[in-house]
C-alpha cells in the first residue's frame, strides 16, 4: 500500500484534554465514518505534525494510543495503517456524540486477536524468493512469451510431468501427465468430480462430520449428498455398504483417508480394503482428497487409496498445493481414470478455459529443481514441533475440560469436550479475542450440539499458541 502524505483532519480540543487525545478522536472518527478505510496508510508522524502544526511526539503519543486500542496497526519499515481487522464502517452513536475512546470496534463485533484455523499453514514460512525468481524467470520465458496465450485447459504440460513425477516418488501413485488435471485450487476438482460422476438423481455419500466446502461443490454440481458417521477407525465402512445396498442412486463417496477432516483420524488398512471392495462390488466411484498428504510425523508413510488400486477402481484422487504452500496460491489438480478426467477437463473447460500459465510454470520450475520437496521438509518439522508444543499446552491446562488422540499427521488436533457444547466455549472465545471453530461448523445438521473443536496449530508460532491457548481457558472463567 501507498504511503499516504497528507492527512487533512480538523482537532477541536476539549477543555482540559491532551492535544494528542483530541488528534486521536479525530482520526477514530475519521475511520468511523469511512474516510480511512480498514488497511489504509497513515502519513508519517513528521509529515502529519506538519500538514497540523503540531509537535511531531503529540502525532507519535496518538499514533500510539490508537495502536494500542486497536484501531491502527504499525508494520516496521512500512509505517501505520488503519487496523485491516476493522468493520469496513463502524459509525456508532458514540462517534457522532462525543468521546469514543474506550473499544476499538462497535460492541457486536469482537476483536479477534488470535485464530486457531481449521488447519490452514503458515504462509510466513513461503520460499518467497525462490519464488519470486520462479516467476520472473516463468515471465520471460519463451513458454510464456511465444506460447502465453491460450494453452490446454488440463494444465501446462511441464507442470503435469513434474507433479508426476513428484506424486510417484512422494505418494507411489502412477500417474502420467495425462492422467492430471490442474485446477484452481482442489475446489474445483471437486466440483469437476462431481459433474463428471453425476447423473439426474444422483446421491454422494461423504464423511460426517466432514467437510462443508465438499458438500457445497458437490449441490452446486447437482448432486445430493448424505452423511456416512466417522469414528476412531475413520469413516464407517458397514455404514456405507448398508447406505448403498439400499440406495442404488449413491453413485459416489468422497472421504480424506489419509488425515480425516476434521477428526484427523487415518483411515484404518481393514477398512481401506473394504473399501476398495464395495468399490468395486457396487460401481462406486471413489473421490480421495489428499488434501494435506505431505505433513505425517508419526509412523510409517501411508499411501493413498488410488497407489493400491491402481487403474482398476474409478477413483478420483484430488490434492491441493494450498497445505503445502498457501491457500492464495491456486493451484489444487485431479488424477482419474480417461474417461472421467476427460468430462472433467470439459467442464473445467466450459468454466474457466484455464489455469494461471505463469503461475503454473513457476511451480513446474520449483518441484523439478527441488524447492517444493525442501520447503515440504522443512514446513513438516515446524509444524510437527508446533504440533508437541500445542499438545503439551493442552495436556497441562485444558484436561479438565476435555481430551484429544495425538494426530500422527496433519495441521489441526481434535479437541473433544468432557461436557457442554463448543459452540457455546467458540462464542466466549471470541468475546476474549481468539476464534475458534466448534464442531457444529463440519455437522451436516448444523443444530447437532458440537462436542469438540478444531485446532489448527500451524499458522501460530509458540508464543502465537500460548496466548490462544490462555485466551481459550480466560474465556471459561
Ligand atoms: C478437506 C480439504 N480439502 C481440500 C482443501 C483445499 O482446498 P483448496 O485446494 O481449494 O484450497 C482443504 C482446505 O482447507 C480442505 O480442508
């Protein structure tokens, strides 16, 4: 963002009132009315003093009172800006009367501090620069400057070979790159999926509790989804095969085998055999969303369903570079049977003609010379530490309220309550700052009490879970 200059505010002091809390209302009242937008920048204190008249320590002292309330934020090197956490317009009543100078935020909106996500990673840690060059080099490159116009809507053709290569050393799957479709993003693979599997009527059986971006993918491709339950042993297979016998329009099952979201259980090998038998036995086509394949801490490696099956079964194996770089970056791809990546490139065809070229070119230019296998190594001993460090913190002050299975793999623990209901626990989390996700948001019936919640540990550093973690236990006192 764009250094702002000038500023230019009026200051009407009331009796007795420091000067730089006058210039501090004025600014609050100023982002209340949404003249300074959420994320905008500040003039610099020496500039502002001048466009004022004022001392430049009275702009410092306001500046830092707002920081401290809230309202502004300082980035180093870059200067202040106004909070991005902010409601785009706060008018309250208390701005328009007078002295507002207490919260930074009108009451019904908490101000959230800290967040535990659903298993999000930590794009801090991005090879930014490997990257940057990856694109620059993409940029210029003769690909993009001769070819950079319109190009095959499965994915750039470098792109597929590396990834196959990389899903054959990394997953043992055996795919070549015309086995691979690149979408933006896993998202749209499985809403590909779904409109390549489905006929009118068509049922998708999915996990429950389960995924909720899942289910919207696959209603909006017009299917109709119902619930298997999940336990210790992940998705319950007797379910599903009592759910298909009696209900020959379930055409398909779309689970996360590896690291079941959101109780992050992996998928049992009795169960995965069975699984792959029902398969067979009744047609059913299988979506397997690898979604966060590269974080296993513990054991030996899993490989996916679609390694032991071969080209047999009509599995479609979905992953997702968004675990593994950051969700921003869109890039998530599709490995099926010829027939069904073939409707599925159609579809991807009809609905965005295709990927990001130079995008997908700078990732081709990083899994081949290795930059994505060693971030990959690196982001796992981060987040397996944060993993340790976020456990210990709930073993030592959370146990009275609850427990949890140590994940042996993955970027979230499930949390479950001895008693009473998350949602209620999330509510009061937020009212101390830290959002929190409860059970109930991955519920097919959203009114279900939620017994547990979802830690992502990932994107907070030690002393980032610390805090979350008192600020959780602050919200029960
Ligand atoms: C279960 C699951 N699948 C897939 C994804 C990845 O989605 P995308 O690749 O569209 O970012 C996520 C991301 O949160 C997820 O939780």
């Amino acid at each position: 963002m764009r250094k702002s200059t000038a500023l230019a505010i009026e200051i009407s002091a009331r009796e007795r009132e420091p000067i730089f809390l006058a210039l501090a209302r004025s600014i609050i009242s100023e982002i209340e009315r949404g003249r300074l937008k959420p994320g905008a920048a500040l003039p610099g204190t020496r500039s502002l003093a001048q466009t004022l008249k004022l001392n430049r320590n009275t702009v410092d002292a306001a500046y830092h009172e707002l920081t401290m309330q809230g309202w502004l934020a300082t980035e180093p090197s870059r200067g202040t800006f106004v909070a991005r956490d902010l409601p785009e317009v706060v008018k309250s009543d208390a701005a328009a009367h007078g002295l507002h100078l207490q919260a930074p935020v009108n009451s019904n909106v908490p101000r959230i501090l800290l967040k535990f996500s659903d298993g999000a990673p930590d794009a801090r840690l991005l090879p930014t620069a490997a990257f940057a060059q990856a694109f620059r080099r993409a940029l210029t490159s003769t690909n993009f400057t001769h070819g950079g116009s319109y190009s095959d809507p499965a994915g750039n053709k470098s792109l597929r070979e590396n990834l196959s290569a990389y899903l054959n050393v990394e997953r043992g799957l055996i795919a070549s790159a015309k086995d691979i479709l690149i979408t933006r993003g896993s998202q749209m693979a499985l809403f590909l999926a779904a409109k390549a599997v489905i006929e009118p009527d068509t049922k998708i059986a999915v996990e429950q509790p389960g995924y909720p971006l899942a289910w919207s993918a696959f209603r909006a491709a017009g299917a109709q989804v119902v619930g298997v339950p999940v336990d210790e042993g992940g998705i319950d297979v007797d379910a599903l095969e009592t759910l298909v016998k009696r209900d020959r329009q379930l055409k398909a099952v779309y689970l996360t085998p590896h690291h079941q979201y959101p109780t992050t259980v992996t998928l049992g090998a009795a169960r995965r055999l069975r699984l792959l038998e029902l398969a067979k036995r009744y047609n059913l086509v299988i979506i397997e969303d690898d979604y966060d394949n590269e974080y296993r801490y513990d054991g030996r490696p899993v490989l996916p369903l679609m390694a032991r099956s071969g080209t047999e079964l009509p599995i479609i194996y979905l992953g997702s570079f968004s675990k593994l770089l950051a969700p921003g970056i869109r890039i998530g791809y599709a490995v099926a049977p010829p027939d069904i990546l073939r409707k599925m490139t159609l579809h991807r065809e009809a609905i965005d003609r295709q990927g990001d070229l130079p995008l997908e070119l700078a990732l081709s230019d990083l899994l081949a010379d290795g930059t994505i296998k060693r971030h990959a190594r690196k982001a796992r001993r981060i987040y397996h530490a944060r993993r340790d460090f976020l456990a210990e913190l709930l073993d030592n002050s959370l146990k009275e309220y609850g427990q949890f299975s140590l994940p042996a793999g993955g970027l979230a623990i499930w949390f479950k309550l001895n008693q009473g209901d998350a949602k209620g626990w999330a509510e009061c989390a937020a009212r101390s700052g830290l959002s929190v996700l409860p059970g109930s948001h991955f519920e097919l019936d959203k009114t279900r009490p939620a017994e547990a919640f979802r830690l992502g540990f990932a994107t907070l550093n030690e002393a980032e879970l610390t805090r979350a973690v008192q600020l959780l236990i602050k919200s029960q006192q």
